[in-house]
C-alpha cells in the first residue's frame, strides 16, 4: 500500500474558501478504511498556481446523492473528471481498479481514478485537532486553469501608424490616412478612384446611339 505523504511546497491553507482551485493529483492510492469500513481513495493535490502548495484529500467510493441534492465526493470527481452533466447519467467506480464509467452502459470505461488527473476544486476552513485551520474539500468541479474570463481580457492593440509623408503634407502617400489635431485617422473624404480608360480594342462610348452612315448614301 503506497503512503501519502506530504511535500516540500506546503499546504494550501492560505488560499481563500470556495475559491476555485486548479489542481492536479500528485499521488493516489486505495486504503483500508479502519474507522468506517471498507475502502476509500487517498489523493494528494498540488495546486496550478506556481506555489506547488498541496492539499490532502480522502474520498469515498460511494457514489449517492443526500437529500439536499449534494452528490457525495467520488461522484462530483467522477462527474467532473468526465466532463458530464450531474444528472446525465449514473456513474460507477471499481475500488480496486480504479476505473470509472456511466450507465448505461456498464462495461464501457470513461476512464481511471488516479496520478494526472486534474480537477477545479473549491473548500473551507475547519481547525483540526491541534486549533490550525485546515483548507478541506467540499466540491470537485470541470478543470478550468487560472486565468481572466475571456470577456476580461485586454483589447487587441491598435494597427500601427501609417508611415509619414513627406515634409509639410497632411495626406499620407496611399491618400488612406490624414493628419487630424497630431494623429492619424482615417481619410474619409479620399476621392473614388477614377474610372479605367476605355480599352482599344472598343469604340468610344461617344458612338453609342449614332446611326453610322456610309459614303454612298450621303446625297449631293
């Protein structure tokens, strides 16, 4: 049976309660439950933000919901793990393989409990036995990385300027940019370019709607 153990980062106890929490799972390991029964998945965190600050989780592998609607921890990390609606369909977990899948169908795995796995998890403070305030985890969610929202992301910046024209012009060479107040802007009142010259192989529009007459039947 493989120990967790703790690491040289710390833990995660500074950051905030329900905050979400990229984090990605350092070590795994199934253990022998002695104080309920059973089995039950130990998991250590090492969150995404550059700290390396880890937070030591034990979830069991029952997979019901309370009354209130809350769905226990092992399916919360099974949900988000697969990217799937809480009430989409019902998950299953082997405690022994570690494998995870939905039903219907039973036999198809989605995928393994285990290292690598990454999550966005959110928890609360709760003094352990010696008084110090622990960060412990209430949900597991979808990995999302740390970052802005798109929509708070800064604008693209501006095109750059138009190269200058020569000295004492207000027009740029390409008549696309004018000198407004020291900036460059727009030239709205640019000219249509002119209409193409007529080509030689057509006759001349001024023909157009002329009746060509010829030499003999010019009377004297």
């Amino acid at each position: 049976m493989s120990r967790i153990t703790p690491s040289s980062g710390g833990t995660a106890d500074h950051l905030e309660e329900h905050e979400p929490i990229p984090v990605t799972a350092i070590e795994f390991s199934v253990q022998e439950d002695s104080q309920f029964g059973g089995k039950r998945f130990a998991i250590k965190w090492e969150t995404l933000d550059g700290t390396s600050s880890w937070i030591l989780d034990w979830v069991d592998p029952r997979l019901g919901i309370q009354q209130d609607g809350t769905l226990s921890k092992c399916r919360q990390l099974i949900v988000a793990l697969a990217g799937r609606a809480s009430t989409e369909a019902t998950p299953w977990v082997d405690d022994e393989t570690c494998e995870f899948g939905f039903d219907p169908p039973q036999k198809v795995v989605s995928g393994r409990l285990g290292v690598g796995m990454m999550v966005t998890l959110r928890g609360t403070k709760k003094p352990d036995r010696n008084g110090v305030e622990r960060l412990k985890v209430k949900v597991y969610q979808a990995f999302r990385a740390a970052g802005p929202a798109p929509s708070a992301l800064p604008p693209p910046p501006p095109p750059p300027p138009p190269p200058p024209p020569s000295p004492g012009a207000s027009i740029s060479p390409d008549g696309l940019w004018r000198l407004e107040n020291g900036q460059w802007v727009p030239n709205a009142s640019q000219p249509p370019p002119p209409p193409p010259a007529p080509s030689q192989d057509q006759p001349s529009t001024s023909w157009q709607g002329h009746a060509v007459v010829a030499d003999d039947d010019i009377p004297f």
